[in-house]
C-alpha cells in the first residue's frame, strides 16, 4: 500500500494556520480537506474497524475537530460520544450477529440556532479494518491481510461535513444543524440505526438529513448520484436552483439505499445522499489519499452547503414514502457476491467488482457484466435485481444472462 506522508507530517500540516514573521497564512479548504482525510486514512488507524483502537483514535480526532469548528457536544452525558455495543459475527459468512461483543461511538456536534427544527447532516467514518469482513481484496489467508484505509469511504464523507460544518456555524440560520460522524456502518448502518433509536434530539423535530458516503472521486464526467429525492418534493427544486458548482445529476428517488440516510428515512425523515460513484478501489487495501480528487471534493463540499442553506429558508420539508418503504423488512437468503455500479441508469444491473469465491466469480461473471436476467425474471433496475434476491434459495442453481459488450452471455450460478 502506497503512503505518500507520514502521520507526523499530516499532524504538522493539520495546523489551524501557518505563521510566518508578519503573515498568518490561513489554509485553503483543499488544504484542510486534504488534512483531514490523510489522519483518518493513515496506516496508523488500521483501517477505524468499529471496536478498535484505531476508530477509538478517529473520533477522538473528529471531536478534536469539532471543538475547534465551534460546535457544542450533543452525545451522551454533555459529550460529543454517543457509545453503543453489538455482537458481530463469529465468521465474516454468517448470517447471526453471535460473535464477539465490540463497543462503538457515534460523534456528534451541534450548532444551537434556539430554533425548533434540526437539520442532520451525517458521514460514516468506520471502515474494515485488516478486511476481515466485506472486505473485495483477493488475498485471503492471515498472512495476507492488509490494512483498509478507505480515504474514499468515507474519510471523504466525514472531510465534506467537517468544512459544511465550518461553514454553517458562520451562517445566520432559521434550524439548528446536528453533525454526526457514524460508526458501524460497515456492520449494517449500526451507528445511525442506533442513534435514530436513542436520539439525543427529539426525532420529531428533525427537518431532513444529508448523507455523504463516498464523495472523494468525482471524475471527468462531474457525475453526481443524488438520493432520496423523491422523499420530499423540496429537493430537486431547490437542487436546480444551484447554478455552481456545475455537476451532471443522477437521481434516484428511494430513500432506502445502502448506507446511513436509510435508518432515517424509516423513522419517516426526508433523506438526500450524495455519493460519487464506485471504483476499482473500493473495499481494497488501495484506497488511498493519493486517489482523492480533492478540487472535486471542494466542489462537492460547496454544493451542499448551499443546497443546506437554500432549504433552511424554507418551511419544515414534507416527508414522502418512496416505495421501496413497503419492502424494508425484505431479506435475502442468498446474493450473488457482486458490488453494483450504483451510477449505471440504464437497462439491467451493470456489475462493478466481484467477490472470490462467491456465486458470481464462480460463475464466471466478471466487473462491467450488466445482469439483464435471473431464471425467469428480467432485471431492468437495481430494483428488479433487490427483488430477485428474494426469490432464490440457498444451494439452488439458476441461468443469470448478462450483457458483456456486444454479445449476450448465459452462465449457470450456483447461491450459496
């Protein structure tokens, strides 16, 4: 794994300021965004597994970062730390939680308007760890494990809402805004589960919520995926509304989606999640800082902001059901060990990685396959294929037909 500086550097430039003789030079927001990710997805935090000494490092420095944007504490007992404990799995295959017990902390921080609303805004900052779980590596075995820094997931997310923070606290605002770096999303959204639960606010004051999972690696393109926002009708207009920073949209209208927003939406707030696209690094070993399109990030960082402040002046946001609402108890017996291109907006589920040794990479199905059947069902959307899931059984075999370039291919797949 390619590490460019060292955390003694990273902690020199992590300076509020740079002092010359007569000049104060303050840092630019590339700068600090810079900062931020390169201390969170240093070799030293191996990885910020909920339960681990590293994660225990990251919210301290999260924390450390709040105190000096200015924010007060809103986790438990007038801390910034919310601490909740799960059993995780015993084997990284099973499907019950009988493992070993593992403590985590939720970091909050709050800008109190003395207003009756509140607006979150939310980044995970767990990651894998060593990869012993979730983790898309191709090595296996103790010998082989490396370490996860995940500077893209989400190290970005959490520099995005540290320089949204930055910039709300100067703002005159008509709601308050809680900031909340999640732990255990890489568990299953542990951390915003638990806190939607054993909120430290009253959840019914909550106006909406901004997510942000993997905004680090905006490309040429400036495609951004925008979503939830069907959950209120408030979001796509106010978003074009925003003439700069200029980004290409990709909307999606659910609010159940795979990563914190999701725990939110079934307590009936409205969502909006940003996200910037897969990539060849994710859950390996290599996503790396040097891979952080930081100007990009800015951008990124600009527009939500503006979209927050653009949807403070108005009324407390309507809430919609989008549909996937009504399957949100669904679960899958078996999966075809694929990540999905969560980009993709046309026909069928275009396959953006697989996992060794499970049903796809058996079958042959390789990354930049689109699944356009399984057995008899047709898959046009991400949708159709979550539905499929529901339908199969372990250790049954069906035909999955994939569209591979030009050609049609049909290649028998065997569920777990």
């Amino acid at each position: 794994m390619k590490i460019l500086y060292s955390l003694p550097l990273v902690l020199l430039f992590a300076c509020n300021s740079t002092k010359t003789e007569d000049t104060i030079i303050e840092p630019s927001i590339q700068d600090e965004l810079f900062n931020d990710i390169s201390f969170l997805a240093s070799d030293s935090l191996e990885g910020r597994e909920i339960g681990t000494q590293g994660e225990i490092i990251a919210a301290d420095y999260i924390a450390k970062r709040f105190t000096e944007i200015g924010l007060s504490p809103k986790g438990d007992n007038e801390t910034y730390f919310q601490e909740f404990s799960r059993k995780t799995k015993a084997h990284p295959h099973d499907t019950a939680f009988s493992g070993k017990e593992v403590t985590g902390r939720n970091v909050l921080g709050f800008i109190d308007n003395k207003k009756p609303n509140t607006i979150v805004i939310g980044a995970h900052y767990d990651h894998l760890g060593l990869g012993d779980e979730g983790s898309l590596h191709a090595a296996h075995g103790d010998a082989e494990k490396a370490i996860h820094n995940g500077a893209d997931d989400n190290a970005s997310g959490i520099a995005a809402m540290l320089q949204i923070a930055t910039e709300l606290k100067s703002k005159e605002l008509e709601n308050n805004v809680l900031f909340i770096a999640f732990t255990g999303e890489e568990k299953g959204l542990w951390g915003s589960n638990y806190f939607v639960k054993n909120a430290t606010i009253d959840v019914g004051s909550v106006n909406f919520m901004v997510n942000m999972d993997m905004v680090g690696r905006l490309d040429t393109n400036r495609k951004l995926a925008v979503y939830g926002v069907g959950t209120s009708s408030a979001f796509i207009p106010t978003i074009e509304t925003i003439k700069e920073p200029q980004f290409s949209f990709k909307y999606d209208s659910s609010g159940v989606g795979p990563s914190d927003h999701t725990s939110f939406y079934l307590a009936d707030i409205p969502v909006i999640h940003f996200f910037t696209g897969q990539h060849s690094e994710y859950h390996k070993p290599t996503d790396d800082t040097e891979l952080i399109n930081f100007e990009g990030l800015e951008d990124v960082s600009v527009f939500i902001t503006k979209l927050v402040t653009e949807l403070d002046k108005k009324e407390k946001l309507d809430f919609q059901k989008t549909k996937e609402k009504d399957n949100k108890a669904r679960s899958f017996k078996v999966t075809l060990g694929v990540i999905p291109d969560y980009m993709f907006d046309e026909k069928g589920m275009r396959i953006d990685g697989t996992k060794e040794d499970r049903p796809a990479a058996k079958a042959g199905i390789i990354k930049g396959d689109i699944v356009i059947k399984m057995g008899d069902k047709t898959i046009n959307s991400m949708g159709d294929y979550m539905d499929a899931l529901g339908i199969f059984e372990p250790k049954q075999t069906i035909d999955v037909v994939v569209k591979r370039e030009d050609k049609e291919v049909t290649t028998s797949v065997t569920f777990d």
